[in-house]
C-alpha cells in the first residue's frame, strides 16, 4: 500500500506507505503547520481544507468537532492532527495555518510614472447654518467647492451623502472632503490628509495588494496572500466548472477574494495607522476569469467554445457595490480584458514594461498555467495564450514546489556529474521549484544525461532506476527520513510539455509577423516563475529561441506595477486603454499546423559548449 | 367607564362605553374588516396594528399566535377578533385588512407634454460568436447599436452586464436592448417591446404609483395604498423621531416603503402583462420627510431646528441600490427637494400646474397636515410651509374621517338650520372630511349658529350641550344605535387653528410681495381635501382671502401628475431643475409678527348675503 499526499498551495507531494496524520505527513514534508497545542486537538490551530467528500479518512474526535463548526466541516475543513489519511489525498493549507509564510511575489519591475489622479482630498471651513439660512448640507459643501475651485457641478452619490451629516456636525464644520473628479465621495473630520488607493493583482494562485498615495504616487506598503478560492480548484478551470453547476458557490467564490481583499486592505492601512474608509480608489487587474468572478459575472460562454468573455473593455463600478471596504463613494477601475485568456494582467504587465510605446520588435511572456505571450511589431501588439501547465509552478512535478523557502531554484551539474543545488532560504531542500528544474534539464542535456528527446540515460552517474525501469535523476539525496530529491523522466516530460506550449506561442506570433529569432530586440518575461529564471537556461532547453541573452529580461510582477501605475495615474490609464485597442487576440487552436509547432517547441535543443 | 378608539388611516373614532373586541368595535364604527372565519381566529385575516405597549389589553389565544409570529407580535401587530380593548386606543387597520379600499387620491390635474425619455428600446438581431470571432457579449452588442445608431460610447454597469449573457443565447441572438441615453440598462429576448417607468407620489398617509409608457407618455395604469410607515407615527415628526432613536428604525422604515413600491409595482406591471422587470425608470417625489425616510438619509438635522435637509439637489440612484425590483440598471430621478418642509412634492405640483410659465401672479396650495403655499410673482416663486395639521384630513375632528366612502363631503344649512348632507358614496354616513367641516362651518357661520370667533350659539336649533356645557351643532342625527354625528366647539377651533395657519402664510407671502387679494390673478389647490373643497367655502370661512371664485382651481394629485411628466420627458425634467432654482423657501417662523397674523387668520369673516 503506497499513496501520495499533495500539499498546496505550497506544491510539495509526499509519498506514503502507511496511514498517518496529516500533521505527521506535513512534518515528514518539511511544512511548517501550526500546532500550539502540540497535536492535542486543543488549539484548533491546525486547520486544513480537503475537497469534501476525499477518499482520505477523517478520524472525528469531539475535540475536533469544537474546533470546526458543522458547516465548515461539510466543507472539507479538517483538523490536521486529528485526520488520518490512507490513500490519495490534497491537503490545502492556509496561511492562517502555515508557521512560515511563503513568499509571494510582491515586487514589481519599476516604472517611472507621474502620479495624477481624478481623485483629491480638499480641505474645508464652512458655516454652519441656521433658521436664516437653511442651506442643506450637500449644497453647503458643494458651494464651498465650487467657489474654492472656481468649478461647477459638483455631485455626490447616496453613500457619501449619507456620510455628509456626521463629519460636518462632528468635524465642527470643518474637515477634508474626498472628490473624485466633480463627485463627493467621502468626508473626513480631519483636515490635510492624503488621499489613499489600493492596487490589486488577483492571480490565480496569489493575490497581490499595494497601498498607493495618490497623490505622490508612492507605495506605502505591499502584501500578498494565497487567492483563497485556491479551495474550489487550483487552475482556473475547475474553478469556472464549480460555477457553473450552482450560483451559489459564484456567490461564495466572489466573497471569498473580496474577504481577503478586504483583509489585506485593512493590514495594510494599519501600518499607515488608518482604517480601511480612507480608501478613495481600487485597481483591480487580474486573468479574465479572476475578473468575472471577482464581478460575479456569467462564467458558462467563458469556459466553453468558443470562450466568450462577458465584456472587453474596461469597467468602474463602486466599491460597495462588491462588498469591498472602502470609503462611501470609493470607485473600483478594472482595466479592459483583451480576451477570455489573456486578461488585464496582461495588459497591467505590457503597460508597465512600455509596450507599445516605442516600435522595436519585442516579445512580452508571462509565464504560469497559463501563459501570455505578445509579440510588438510597429504600432502593432499581437498576443496569445497557451495552456502550458502548471508544471512551472511546481505542480505535476513529482517533488516539485512553488518558490518558496526551501526550494532548489538553482541547480549546475559538475564534469562528475555531481549535482550542486541552490536553495530558497539556504536551508535543507524540500523540493524543486520552476526554475530549479528548468535548470536542472538545461545542466542534463549539457552533460548528456539527457537526450534531444529529454531520455534520461539510465546508465549515466547519478541516475537512479525505479519501478517500471523509469530512471530520475538524484539532485539531492535524502537523509535523517528525508526522501531522496529527484527529477523523474516523468517532470522532465511534464516539462517539456509546458516549455513546448510556450514556444510553439513564440514561433506561430514570429510566423504571424513573418519575423526571425534575429529581428527581436527585447525579451520580457514577467511572473513569479520569471524572476527566478535564468534566461541563459531559458535558451538551453528551448524555451525561448536563440535570442542574445543581453535582450532578455525577467521582471517579478509586473501586473502588479502596471495596476498601481492605473491606480494612480489617468494618463496611464488612458494609455493603459490605447494600449488594450492596439492588442490583437490571437487563438492559437485555430492556427492552422499548430501540433506542428508544438511538436517541434518540446524538443531540447543541442547542448552548446 | 368610557375610552375611544380610533382606527387609523380611515380616521374614525369610536367612543365606547364598556371592554369590546376590536372585530366589533371595527362593526360599529361601520369598517370592513375582513373575517373569514367570521371571528373564529381561524382564518388569520383580520389582523391589525396597535402601537406597541398600547394599554389595551390584548386577549393572546393559541390560535391567534398561529397566526402571529413572535416578531409580528413583538411589533404590535394583533389579531382583530382575540383582541379586547377597555381603555383609549388606537388600531391601524392595514389595506389588505379591509373588505373594501379606501379612496385613494391617484387622479391628477391633466397636464398637456410631449414624452421624450431617454430611456428608449430598440431591437437587435446578432450574429453568435465563434473560434473565429470571439467578440466579448457586451462588445457584440455595443458595436451592433453604436452601428444602428450611428453613436459611440454605449456602456453598462455591472447588473445589465450580468443579463446580457443569458438573454443573447436564451433569445437566440435576438431581443431588445434598453438604453438610458447611452447606458445599456436591461435586456430582452423578446422584440419590440415597450419601455415602462413608474411615477410615485410618497406621501405621509398615501402612496400613489403610476405606471407609465415612456414612449408615449400614457398612464397604462394607477393604484395607490396607505403608506406602511403609518405604523410608526401618523405625522412625519413622530416618524423621524422614531429613525432618530435607532439606525435599525431607519433601515425599517425604508424597507416599508420600498416594499410597498415595490408590491404596487408588481400590481401595476401584472395588468400589463409584463414583469417588474420591465420597469426601467422611475421618478419619485415626496415631502423632505418621505424622501429622506425612502433613501435613508441622515434626519436629525431635518428634524431639529434649524431644520436642515440632507440636500436640496436632484438625485439619480439605481433602483437595485435601494431595493426597488426593476430591471438591472434601472434609474430612480429624485426630483430636487425645495427645503427642510417643502418637498419635491410641492415642486411636481408646481410645474404640473405651469408655475413658472408666465408672469401672473399665482397663488399655489398643497393643503394637508404641512400645508404648502407657493406665490408667483413676475420671474420669483416664494413658498412656506405652515402646520395646518390634520384636521382638514379629519384627524382630531370627533367625527373626523378622510374623505372615504361614508364621509359628509359637503353639507348646506337650511332657513330652518336644518343641515342637508351629501355622503362619500351615497350611504350612510359614517362621519365628516375635511371638505364637510369646512362647508359646515361657512353654513353656521353664514346662519350665525357661530361668530366670528367660531363659538356656537348654544340656543341655536339644532344645537345640543353636551358636558361642561360645551355646545355641538347635529349635523346627522343617529339611529339604530349608530351616534349621532356632529360639529363640536373643539372642532371648529381645530378647523379655525388650521385655516389660521394657512391663511396667516398667504398673507405673509402677500405682504413679502407687497401686493393685495385683488392682485392674484389664479389659485390652485392641490391635494386630497383640495379635490372635495368647495371654493366658495373656502372663501366664506376665510381659509382664501376674497378672490373672484372663478379665479380659483382645485386640483386632485397634482404632485402625481408632475411625477408622470418629470418620469418621461427630458424637458419636464430640465423645467423641474429650473423651476427648484425659481423658488425660494420662506421659513414663517422667523417672520416678524407671525403669531399677528396666525391670530388674524382664525377669525371668520362677517357672512354675506
């Protein structure tokens, strides 16, 4: 009897011969999982999720029960230490439950922009009336406006107007009043404040949020979180199939990252010692079907064929009316979609590495389980998106992680075939992430111990043989109970595979554009796989064309800086839509030879010397 | 042992001299009150509202609490026929209580306009998307209309946004689209349809609604009900006072009334055929009062002095925003609220009569518990409000009623001093409006049963003395144990007190003009008792300064009619914006020499032959 444990959104996979806790499976995984109470169902503090109704068998003891309501444990939440597995299970940990953070990718690639809002926060001194003067509240304020700013047709929403009485009758008549553009939008009783935004990427697996002075431009402070609906599925698909079979999970997959949004806003305006009511102005970038559930919109014609997106173009809608915390009249920008695969991220990350602002023949890549690819020729921008995976990610890759602290992210390979790991952290390797792969494939077809073809030669040093005669190659070798670390022919398969759908998209847009590897000027690869990338490993395997490495450069996420960019800038805004018209949608499975294509990106090219 | 009981809203009071059900003293007092059961608690149909903590005494029965939830209970709600009162009372019979309706005010002045909404509906036929054409749903739309109607910049919020999906694919590619100017706003798979609103007057007592073609302009149909808010206080200050004392009252309240909207609508649209859903437009007026009670605005500062309204601007609000049921992004227009206690009412009544389109000096009359008096004055319109209270609507009058079925509408006074009476509905009479008092009053002032001052003669025929020797004046003599019914010395100082105060605002306005009675060139009054007012009373009693008859025009709903005009047409609307600027609010209480006037406006003029 032998099964796996998965472990996410961490990626680490644990092979099991006999039924053990899920707290014990965590530390044979090197998993950092809460336990105050050392194991004794006390402190409920190791909670984890597994889709309700899992084969793997949950030993119920009252003190579990204590610890998780009835309907939480309908919904797959478990005690860890309580919970015995016997065969294939997915453990879902969240934060709340992880001793150690992971890293989630929070830096962007600079960008130098001049903030220049809509929004302003103005400081007032008004009168207060009486029975001689009778002016309403709102009339009082707008006048006030008016005359300050030698402007007409100042408005304001119910909420705000509903907010107006207290902070005039509170502030003593005095105060700071939020406009956005000519609408009132919050009333603040102190004077001289700065007006607050937040910009959000919401990835698939992660959910990045900056608190932005609008004024200034400046990020005050960052955090990301694991997107929660990570329970309803970890790609998107199975995410967009729980929808469709009943509005309700809609509804919850839409509370759920609004929640953690609402979360992080109220972190990350405690480190400016403020409340969430500061905030005037979200941006919110994310792949198309994060939007549409973010906004709740019908997922059905998205998921199937021909996958139709709701809308393409940009939206502003109030925040209330998402349930986001904010102030009264706070305003949510979404940029434009470019198509059901390619989203506003997209554009947040082309936006922020300046396409379409010169005519240099450049290709942008960001790399996940779904990857985007655009290629700019002239004043136009072609882009395009393959399925390539998660095995970037780390999952499907038999130890593989994401990067997080202890994964190898760097690997060389020495004339002994000796293999030499970097790791996350500097501590003991807990599994491989993207780019440690990806390295350590480029490193075993240098030395041949794998073919064009990713055959790992059974006979060569370092080469293991398992079942099946199926041989994985030893990157680091287990001790003290700790399994060997190793690159099985199968993740180099699933590798290939992923890098061969990237670069099938590279070639069909070069095609597309009847240009050669020699006519691209600039490679940008963006996401939090990219920023470990060695782009020099990135040709190796073929995952890139032969481009000059000086013309390659890996940004983190660039979404992310892009959405701040919009956030607090109308003409990046502007740009930001000029640029959303200029990008053309390519479908790569109507493309006609694309097996073609793909056939050929799988194969690893010739090692070099 | 003697206690009255009043039944609310008919305005009825019942003087009873020993413990009865409410069921019976409902029977003797001549209301329907509905009984199925024929008061075995079985049928649960005859349920009534008492002031919660009411002193009478509630007999709690299990089969009534099978027809009461604890909440309902908790909140004063009893059934008719297990509730035994012995001590003063007062019971609010709701409509859907009663056998037989109530004569509520919907019909208006006629008032000629052309409709030109923007709100219009045109029918599209798509071509569906395909691998080829993945075209987002809203793109597909917008172009195929920017197209048709040679326009750019056609969007959507996110509700219709939310629609489109299933529309385009149920109705096959084909349907409807509604547009407010360049907002798409509902979606429908059939072609060719209508687009509706509906026109609501909020008042204190009464909801009226209207639902209207916004093509054509045409009421389709009226209905109009009590206002549920009445529960919560007669009179708009008990109401706010009520919203003052807790936020969760204010929640109350609104939900009242949006429900009550909400159901007439329902009502409306089913005589059409159609589904609320098809609702795309409303436009509500109210006093200041209603209108901050129906959008949950702040009402302490509205409700203290010095009296200061939230706004005194227009408002466009979604109708989803304040749980109106209509279609996704329908539009509530709020017209502007004039000051604290001038309403929008006051202003639709206004523009339906053509304040604001000539130069003759005009004379406009909203009478009801707050009367409303605007003068026209070559380019100025000038109104106050004064607070007649409620006799003129019967309240506070022995044998008060509003002008239902039963009611003495009108009555003449003989050479012998024996009164004539005509009765709402040719039947028995159950009581007197505000119209019979006042005629009754001009008639016993025009025989000298009273003076100047309103006391009655007591030798007068047809005068009886009742305790304190305090005379009354028989006006329909009782029989078959009904009473008798009769104008009491305390009701002519009511009706003189409310006339005062009305009159005492005309004079004041006069005088603020600096113009004579022989000035005014037309007098229009609006409201229910308008509707019953006999102008020539009017003037007998001094309610109107000596104005030629011919000069004066009663008016039903005329705030309803304005409502319609403002709902579907742009210009009506503009005009109203306009016409709010035109007016300014003269707060009387700040008037030197008010109470000189007050004083001088109860007195009855010397009659005439």
């Amino acid at each position: 009897m032998s099964f796996t444990i998965e472990f996410e959104p961490i990626g680490i996979r644990l092979l099991c011969e006999e039924p053990l806790s899920i707290s014990e499976a965590a530390r044979r995984a090197g998993i950092g999982l809460r336990s105050e109470c050392g194991g004794k169902a006390v402190c409920g503090k190791c909670l984890v999720h597994m889709e309700p109704g899992a084969a793997g068998i949950s030993y119920v003891s009252s003190p579990e029960t204590s610890h998780i309501k009835a309907k939480q444990f309908a919904e797959g939440w478990r005690l860890a230490c309580r919970t015995i597995l016997k065969s294939d299970a997915k453990v879902f940990i969240p934060p709340t439950s992880q001793i150690e953070n992971q890293i989630v990718q929070t830096e962007g690639v600079a960008s130098f922009f001049q903030a220049h809002s809509p929004i302003q926060c103005l400081s007032i001194d008004i009168s207060p009336p009486s029975l001689e003067k009778q002016q309403a509240d709102f009339e009082r304020i707008s006048t006030t406006l008016e005359r300050q700013l030698n402007i007409k047709g100042i408005w304001a929403g119910l909420p705000a107007l509903r907010s107006l009485r207290m902070v005039l009758r509170q502030g003593n008549w005095q105060g700071t009043i939020a406009l956005n553009d000519r609408e009132i939008i919050a009333a603040f009783t102190e004077k001289n404040i700065q007006p607050l935004g937040l910009a959000v990427d919401v990835g698939t697996t992660k959910l990045a949020c900056y608190l932005v002075n609008l004024e200034t431009g400046q990020t005050l402070a960052t955090s990301g979180i694991m997107n929660p609906q990570i329970v309803f599925g970890e790609d998107v698909m199975s995410r967009l199939e729980k929808v469709m079979v009943s509005s309700e999970n809609a509804d919850r997959l839409q509370r759920n990252v609004i929640e953690s949004i609402n979360q992080i806003a109220s972190t990350l305006c405690e480190t400016q010692s403020v409340t969430v009511d500061r905030l005037l102005a979200f941006c919110i970038v994310g792949n198309t079907a994060m939007h549409h559930l973010l906004l709740n919109l019908p997922v059905r014609p998205l998921a199937l064929a021909p996958f139709i997106p709701a809308l393409s173009s940009s939206l502003e809608v109030k925040a209330d009316s998402l349930g986001l915390h904010a102030a009264p009249g706070a305003v949510v920008y979404l940029p434009p979609p470019i198509a059901g695969f390619v989203g506003s991220d997209h554009l947040a990350f082309l936006l922020a590495c300046q396409f379409g602002e010169d005519t240099r023949i450049r290709l942008g890549i960001d790399i996940g389980t779904n990857s985007e690819i655009a290629l700019q020729m002239n004043d136009r921008i072609v882009s395009c998106s393959t399925a390539s995976g998660p095995a970037f990610e780390g999952a499907h890759i038999r130890h593989g992680m994401r990067a997080a602290v202890g994964a190898i992210a760097h690997v060389c390979i020495d004339e002994n075939l000796h293999p030499h790991c970097d790791v996350i952290g500097h501590g003991l390797p807990m599994g491989i992430c993207g780019s440690g792969i990806l390295d350590a494939i480029a490193e075993m077809r240098r030395t041949n111990i794998i073919n064009s073809r990713g055959r790992i030669d059974p006979q060569a040093a370092g080469v293991m043989i398992e079942q099946n005669s199926i041989p994985a190659y030893i990157l680091a070798a287990g001790n003290n109970g700790r399994h060997d670390i190793v690159v099985a022919q199968q993740d180099i398969d699933q590798i290939l595979m992923a890098k061969g759908a990237i670069r099938a998209g590279i070639e069909i847009l070069m095609d597309h554009f009847h240009i050669t590897t020699q006519d691209i000027e600039d490679v940008t690869i963006a996401g939090a796989f990219g920023s470990y990338l060695d782009p020099f490993n990135a040709v190796r395997i073929g995952l890139l064309p032969e481009i000059p490495l000086d013309h390659i450069h890996t940004v983190g996420n660039a979404a992310g800086t892009g959405a701040r960019m919009i956030l607090a800038s109308t003409e990046c805004r502007i740009q930001a839509e000029a640029l959303a018209r200029k990008i053309d949608y390519l479908e790569l499975t109507v493309v006609p030879g694309f097996n073609r294509y793909f056939a050929k990106g799988i194969r690893l090219p010739s090692p070099q010397t």
